[in-house]
C-alpha cells in the first residue's frame, strides 16, 4: 500500500473485510491522520513518546495504547482541543484505541521504536469516517519514524543487529552508521567506539537509562579497557540510538558520543532461540605474517561463539521474564617483530628464535535477565540482572616475547530495578542500579624485564638516526586490580498537563567507590642501550643504563580507594511553538567529589623542598639543600601542593542544551534542524590516583652512569649511580633503596589543585527530507573538546628554563630534585577542534518493500593539540607550546554504506563497507643544536599498497527453514558471513617521518577474508 508522501502512519477508515480499493481511497482522504515531521522530542532516554490530536464530531474522550506482545496499557485522555500525549512508552508493538463520540475506533499495528518521539493526529470529522463503530480499523502502517530533534544520530534497528554481518558480536558495531562515528578494531581485536576527534573515554552507553561510564579506566564503558570481549550480551539488546552531538538534557558524563539501547523483554508468547558461530584458520585467508618474510604453516586460530535467549509469560498480561547466555571461546594469532623496522638477522643468533608468531588465548561468559511486572494499567515494575566473565592471555603484536603475555581478568555486575507510574498529565520513572566492576591483568611470568634499546640510522637519503625500543622479554609488566563499585538512585518526571510543553526534570544521585591496584614494577625493568659496547661486543645485553622498579614508601599501601559521590540534576522543556517549530530548551548541573583528589595532603618535607623553601632530611640524616630551579620557572608549583585544604569539589558549570526544527512545507516533509549543546564529561580517576600512588607504592627509577656511553649520561646523584649486577636480585635493590634517602628514585606527582573537568562544545545544522521510504540528511557539525587532562614535565633548569640555551633541545630529564626522580605535573589543557559535513541516506525495510539501505559519508577537518590518546605531554614545557596539527585520530574523509535484501526461498542478503582515507601520525621535526627548532607536525600516510586508506568489505548470506509442523514461529537458521571479502591488508605500522609503511610490520587492522559459519534456531 502506498501512503501519500509516506507519512508513516495514514489513516482510513476500514474494517478488516473491505477491499483494498477501498482503503487505497481511504488513504488519498484529506489528512486523515498524518505524522508531524516537526514533532517536539519528548522520549525519555531509552523510552519512546507518542503524542498527537483527534478530531471528531461530539469529540474525543480518551486514546488508549495497548502493547500487542506484554499487555502493557497507557491511557490518555484527550483535552479541549483534542491532544494526547503518552509521554514515555517502552519501545515496541502498539495499537491505540481511540473512544469518541461515535464508537471506539482501533489503529492497525504500529512500532515505536528507542527513544524515539512520534505524533500521529486523527481526523474523523470527514463524512464517511464519522459513521462506524467500534469495528472501525484505522490503517497506521509498519514503522513510525525517529522525530530527531536538533540531534545528529541515527538508529539501529533489530533488524539491522540480526542480519548485517559481523565479527564479534558486539551491539556497537553498527554505531558508525551515525555521522562521526568509529568503531575501531585493532589488530589485536580490541573494539571501542569513537566520536569525532575525542577518545573513547568521552562516550557513554545508557542501557535502559542507565549509563555505563566507567569512571577508573579509559574507553568510555566498564570493562572495555584492553579486551577482546563485548560490554552486553547482543541477544539482550532490542535497538539503540546512537547521537554523535546535541543531545538532551537528561544525558550525562559525555562530551562525545552517547549511546541509549533497550532491553528486551518477555513476552505473553513463550519465545526462544539459539545460535552457535565458528571459524578457524581453515576458513580465513594467510595472514602477511605468515607470507613474509618467510612462508610459514598457517598459525592456529579459532573464534567459537554460542549462546541462546527464553522469554515468555509468568502470568499473562502481568509478569514476564526474560533471560539470555553468550559465551566466546577464542584463540588469536600474535606476530612478534623487531622494532625500529630492524631484520631479525640484526640480533645475536640466542634471541632470534624469539621471533615469529604465537598463540593467544580469550574466553568470555555473558548472562542477562529481567523480569518486567504490570500489576496495574499505570504501574510497571522491571528488575534485570547482568553478569560478566572474561579470562585469557593477553598478548598483542609487537616486539615484546611471547613469555611477556598477561593474564586477562574482567568481571561485572550490574543490577536494575525500575518503577514507572504513569497519570492522565505525568509520568514518573524511579529507578536504583547498582554495579560492581573488577579489571584485574596480571603477568604470566614473574622476574626480570629486559628491554633492548638501539640507535640505527635512518634510510637513505635521510642522514640521521633514529632511535627506539627492539626487543623486550622476560616477565611481564602488566599488575593491575581497578575497578568502581556502588549505587546509584535517580528519579525522572514529566508533565504534559500544558498544552504545546512537555516539561522534564531529573535528579541523580551516585555513591560508587573507585580502587586502583597499579604495580607494573612488580617485576623490575632493566633497559640495555645495545650500541653500547663495553667489553669490545657488538650487542650489550650485560650491563643496563636504566632501572625501574616499584617499592612501597614508608609502608605505604598500592590499593587506593576513594568513595566518589555524584549528584546531577536537569530540567527539559520541549515546546511545540506551531505546526512548524519545535524548541527543545534544557539545562544541566552536576557536582562531583572525589575524597582521594579533594584530601590528598603532599609530604609536607618534600613540599617544601621541591618548592624551594627548605632542605630536605632524610631518615638517615643526609641533607639536601633545597631545589631552587623552580624559583624562575614559567608555573607556580604552590598551585600544584595540597595540604588537604586547597581543592574544591567538582561543581559543573552550568550546561545548555538547545535544540530546533522547523517544518519547511505544510505537509512536513522536509525541515531544518541545528542545536547547541555543552557537556560536560570527566576526568579519570585513573590518571588522577597516580598522585597518590607515587606517595605510597612508588615506582623507582635509577639510572647508571656507565662510563663510555654518550647516549644515555647523568649527574653523579642518588639515582645516577654506578652498575652493579647486585640490582638484578631483590635483596640487592632492596639494599640499594634501603641506603638511600626515603623515596629515593621515585617521581613526585602533583596536580593542579583546581583541576577542571572536560567539556565540549557542540554545534550542528542540516536538512531532512523524506521521499516515500527513502530518508536523506544533510548537516554540519562542529564540536571542539577543551580541558582534557595531561601529564607535563615539571623539572626545570638551574635557572628555571626548560629548554637549554644551545645545543640540542632536550626535555630537562637530568636536573630532577634529586634524591627523587622527575616531578610530574597534573593539568588541564587537551583540546580538539572538529569540523564535519555528512550526507545520511536511509531506504526503510518494509514487508512490501523488502529490502534497505543505510549510507553515511563524512568528511572531518580535525584538528588536536596533543597526539591521540596521549596523555603524558614530556616534550614541550607547557600545553601552549604544544601547535595544533591535523588529527591523528579521526580520517578526513570516512564512508560506510549498509543494506540488506529478502530474496526468494527465504534468503537474506546483506552486507557492509568501509572506506576511510589514510590516517595521520604525529612527528617530531627539530634542527639540532637550535632549542626554538623544536616542533611538531602531522605526517599523512601514503596509504596500504593498492589501497586508498582503509577499506573492508563483509557480506552475509542467511537462509531461513521454516518447521511449520513444530509452530509457524518455529525455524532453523543457517549463516554464513564473509568478513573482509576482497582480502584487504589494512597495515597499521607506517614510519612516522617519511609517512610509508613499515616494510618489516605486518600488522593489520581487522582480520584477513575470513568465512563464518553458523546455525541457530527461534521459536
């Protein structure tokens, strides 16, 4: 059936018996029932919201919203001026039941979708639809479309989870559909999601309306840091809407990307299904690897996923249940190479053998259930319930030896339990959540570290050198126990009673505790300059330059724990001004405190010395004189020393969130839209506990003064001091710091005492227009990100400059207040500026058009002040020095285009592709002996061989055998999935000054062509 303009839901007047001219007629009537494109965004996070007006003779008393699958029933009545509003609606089937004058008139099946806001106006004032009765079936059509508001997003459809082709199983995987959006797959299958030229740790995913940030560590969400596993079982996930900028109000802890998904729920049908994945290194093409250089048996690989879903009826229209299980089972091929781009002939033959390519081995468990409880037509009660287990080896590619490789620990709470209470003019939403999260890597091998570190020259036509790490083995270095545990309590209401506003304000309150376990020195790193040559040999592996060791101080504790509190609130007005003009109008504020950071109180000796007030003592009464290099240089160390006293809690500036559209045509289908937005995100307590574990269990490093090396030299000091095998045995370093002043080696970190919080500025403005099932966006988007967190060098010179005044431009590494090491300064001053254009095309799946196509192409100028991801700045002597170059984390320009098609004999089609252009790194470009000659720039990469930048191709094929004589719900499902198709080598290791590849790093981004089989049943 065609509907005029495709408004998504049209309105005719039929019972289910009378012809289809009939309802064709029906549906060219004067705008019987039409669906505002300028409709005012009332949804609350994950919910839907449906509103509208009724027209009819004598008038209309009530519309009614039933949920056809839960028996869920919202009433609304309807005004003087014939509105309605259902201002939150969990997200699924619906037919309304409209009660006039004239009978009740039923609306055809219709589905709403997450967070989405919807209107659909009735008229039955028109002769012929006057007449009728309580038969009357009003025709709404398939699908409402997402009222966007001022957003940019889009949204991912079950549909689209389920028949698209992917690797992982990750829900997120899809979310690059929206504009300026990445989801990122290293080469050691680590995914995370990305937006614009931020990190990962400015995103947050709300699931059912509560949001997942993780507060401890980086990547946006618990558990994401440095795993191959997945945040959310994908059979658990019902859709999501990804907003890329300019969002709500009621969103939070996000300066990015923000992601609200839906939960599935039980149903008054039992429903079920089952799924089992598998791939080996039998069904993938070779790895470079395992081509060059030299042809070698393909290494081992497996990747088995598996899992299954039941939900279905405890008491029918009342309380439902669902539940589901994923588990992964994988092993990944690992290549160690040599840095510097050196040949494995370039090592002594005892470590060539080293070399070559390894095992690594994951395992994940994932659980999900809730139970969803109606035990009144304006009550609805929902408990869930998710548990998280991840185990392995983590080992990535690199130069590091497979004896190197950590034990991977990651396991998660989360619970919910949700009360929603709904009125004639107001809903009201209380919810309390409660998580417990544990990241814990541990080393395999416990001893010494040797890193191997050379200076090569550089290929010709280039006459310098450069210089790096080579080689590292022995233990591991990874010992970390961090994670955040605690409740949360929030309450959201919303008010309809005036007509033309839906008003919305919201309260939250959070007491989580954030631990930090961090002792990578456990197992002690002894750095060896290899051109070094002592005894006459040309590769130094006897005596090290550098030694690095954690040690506790003065007994001090490695666990830091801190019980953050958090408390936000926010109003929303979405005001329909006309027909035509929506403004959506909030503003947040929100307040956070950190006892760790706020109390924190330095060793006032130590203060004191460092600031150059007083000499410092040591317990075994040697006297320093005080560090007076501080006394002309360009910060105040005082703003950086707490006495417990100084730092103030976090209270967020005020946050305006602005959103219109504006309907250019009466019949709404084309309209403009933009917004501005501020938001505020966070600072991770990750970096800011270094703090006080340097005061407590510090790391040591000393440095040997070996006679003859001219690469690695040092002051006569406490921590500049002659080799002595003794160091390579614990009961020798522990002499060693035993000898020396408390603290000896270790780095002094301080941090601004009014540290500021992220934020981001968000502005957007574009077109939509809608042509029958197609939807097309054009807009422009420009958010630029400041007062990210950053480490810089705090040592100065003699006379208080950072720089010397000739010779070579070296960071002041050597003038630290000895006894200690390095004094390392917290600050703010990170920042990104980005601009984006995007061109969005969405043809709409229907049953009578079975086929759909979503396309995205953005183009980014980005540009940063700090390479990405970087968060130690050691370089330059503070942020302003540091020039803004093009991004090295975002393309410029980045298409993704998906699409799927029903075929004949219950065939599915899909697939998806990727281009993106090539990628940017970060140089340092200096004229030696000139200190001012020190800069750095972006280098553009050349590209992979044939390849543009980045390309991949995935197709899926599904084949769907019904078991009629079981149920006609019943069915088998066998898949198979192309990753990669065209076998595109998307390297990831290019050198940093000439731009081209690394012609030694094979390593890639994404897997090789690899086939995917699986089967899976539903009933």
């Amino acid at each position: 059936m065609k509907f005029p303009h495709d408004f998504q839901t049209v309105s005719a007047r039929q019972s289910r018996a009378r012809s289809l001219a009939a309802a064709l007629a029906w549906s060219s009537a004067t705008a019987a029932l039409a669906i505002a494109v300028a409709a005012p965004a009332h949804a609350q996070v994950s919910n839907a919201s449906l509103r509208g007006t009724v027209k009819a003779d004598g008038g209309a008393t009530e519309v009614k919203a039933i949920n056809v699958n839960t028996g869920l029933t919202r009433t609304s009545g309807v005004s003087s001026n014939g509105s309605y509003t259902f201002a939150s609606l969990p997200a699924g089937t619906y037919r309304l039941e409209i009660t006039t004058s004239g009978g009740v008139r039923n609306t055809d099946e219709f589905t709403l979708s997450v967070a989405q806001s919807a209107v659909l106006d009735f008229d039955f004032s028109q002769p012929d639809i006057a007449e009728g009765g309580d038969d009357a079936i009003i025709v709404t059509g398939s699908r409402i479309r997402s009222m966007e508001g001022g957003e940019v997003g889009t949204n991912i459809s079950q549909r689209l989870i389920e028949v698209l082709p992917q690797n992982n199983r990750n829900f997120l995987a899809f979310a690059d559909l929206a504009p300026g959006v990445q989801f990122l797959t290293n080469g050691s299958d680590q995914s995370r999601l990305q937006g614009g030229a931020q990190g990962s740790n400015s995103v947050n995913i709300f699931i059912d309306g509560i949001g997942q940030k993780d507060y401890v560590l980086k990547n946006g969400v618990t558990g994401q840091d440095s795993t191959q596993g997945n945040p959310f079982p994908q059979l658990a996930i019902g859709e999501y809407r990804v907003i890329s900028s300019n969002y709500k109000a009621e969103f939070d802890q996000v300066s990015s990307v923000a992601v609200t998904a839906v939960t599935k729920s039980g149903t008054n049908e039992f429903h079920g299904e089952g799924f089992i994945d598998f791939t080996n290194q039998s069904l993938r093409d070779r790895r470079p690897a395992e081509n060059f250089p030299r042809y070698i048996p393909k290494v081992r690989s497996k990747d088995l996923q598996f899992g299954g879903a039941l939900g279905g009826p405890i008491i029918k229209d009342v309380l439902h249940f669902f539940v589901t299980y994923e588990g992964k089972r994988r092993v990944n091929p690992r290549d160690i190479t040599p840095g510097l781009e050196l040949p494995v002939s370039y090592f002594p033959s005892e470590y060539q053998d080293v070399f070559g390519s390894a095992k690594e081995t994951f395992n994940e468990n994932l659980y999900f259930g809730k139970i969803n409880f109606t035990p009144t037509s304006n009550d609805l009660f929902e408990f869930s319930v998710k548990y998280r287990d991840e185990s392995g080896e983590q080992f990535n590619s690199g130069f590091a030896a497979f004896e190197t490789r950590t034990i991977a620990k990651v396991e998660e709470w989360r619970g919910l339990a949700r009360w929603e209470h709904t009125a004639d003019t107001w809903v009201n939403d209380f919810k309390v959540a409660y998580e417990d999260v544990t990241w814990g890597p541990r080393p395999l091998n416990f001893g010494n570290v040797s890193i191997f570190n050379a200076t090569v020259p550089n290929p010709p036509p280039a006459t310098t050198s450069r210089r790096g790490d080579i080689l590292r083995i022995g233990a591991g270095s990874n010992f970390q126990d961090k994670g955040q545990n605690g409740w949360q309590v929030s309450n959201d209401f919303t008010y309809t009673g005036l007509e033309g506003h839906t008003f919305k304000v919201g309260v939250k309150g959070k007491w989580v505790e954030l631990n930090t376990n961090t002792q990578n020195g456990v197992n002690p790193v002894f750095t060896y300059n290899v051109n070094y040559n002592p005894n006459g040999g040309t590769f130094n592996d006897d005596i090290p330059y550098r030694m690095v060791f954690s040690a506790p101080v003065e007994g001090g504790d490695p666990n830091i724990r801190s019980k953050n509190f958090q408390f936000g609130i926010y109003a929303q007005d979405d005001w329909e001004i006309d027909d035509r003009l929506t403004l959506n109008i909030g503003l947040r504020w929100d307040y956070e405190r950190t006892p760790a950071f706020l109390n924190y109180k330095h060793d006032p000796a130590i203060a004191e010395f460092v600031a150059g007030r007083a000499s410092y003592t040591g317990p075994n009464g040697v006297v320093t004189p005080p560090y007076a290099n501080l006394a002309n240089a360009d910060y105040d160390i005082n703003d950086y020393i707490s006495t417990g006293n100084e730092r103030k809690a976090f209270k967020g500036a005020w946050q305006p969130r602005l959103g219109f559209t504006y309907a250019l045509d009466d019949e709404k289908r084309f309209a403009i839209f933009g917004g501005y937005g501020r938001s505020y995100d966070r600072t991770q307590f990750d970096n800011i506990q270094q703090e006080l574990t340097q005061g407590l269990f510090a790391t040591r490093t000393f440095n040997f003064n070996n006679p003859g090396d001219t690469t690695n030299t040092c002051a006569p000091s406490a921590t500049c001091i002659a080799w002595n095998p003794a160091y390579l045995t614990p009961e020798g370093r522990a002499a060693l710091i035993a000898g020396l002043p408390v603290g000896a080696g270790r780095e002094l970190r301080f941090i601004k005492n009014d540290l500021k919080v992220p934020y981001s500025d968000q502005f957007s403005l574009g077109v939509r227009g809608k042509f029958n099932l197609l939807d097309l966006e054009v807009g422009y988007s420009y958010v630029e990100s400041k007062d990210g967190f950053v480490y810089l060098l705090g040592n100065r010179r003699a006379n208080g400059s950072f720089f010397p005044a000739t010779g070579n431009p070296d960071s002041p590494f050597g003038f630290a207040p000895a006894p200690f090491g390095s004094i390392i300064i917290g600050t703010n001053g990170i920042e990104t500026r980005a601009n984006t254009a995007y061109f969005k095309l969405t043809k709409r799946y229907t049953e009578f058009s079975p086929w759909s196509l979503d396309a995205t192409y953005t183009f980014t100028d980005a540009e940063e002040n700090r390479q990405f991801g970087e968060t130690f700045s050691l370089d330059f002597p503070n942020m302003d020095a540091y020039p803004f170059i093009t991004s090295t984390g975002v393309r410029k320009h980045r298409f993704v285009m998906a699409g799927s098609v029903d075929i004949p004999y219950g065939i599915t089609l899909s697939g998806k592709f990727q281009i993106a252009s090539p990628k940017y790194l970060s140089t340092f470009v200096f004229t030696p002996g000139d200190p001012l000659s020190r800069d750095i720039v972006s280098t553009k990469t050349k590209g992979n061989g044939d390849l543009w930048g980045y390309r991949q191709m995935d197709l899926s094929i599904t084949k769907n055998v019904p078991l009629k004589f079981v149920s006609d719900e019943t069915r088998l499902r066998f898949r198979l999935d192309i990753i990669n198709l065209f076998n595109d080598r998307n390297f990831s290791g290019f050198n940093g000054v000439t731009g081209l590849r690394n012609p030694t790093d094979y390593a890639i981004d994404g897997p090789p062509r690899t086939i995917k089989l699986s089967a899976g049943f539903s009933f």
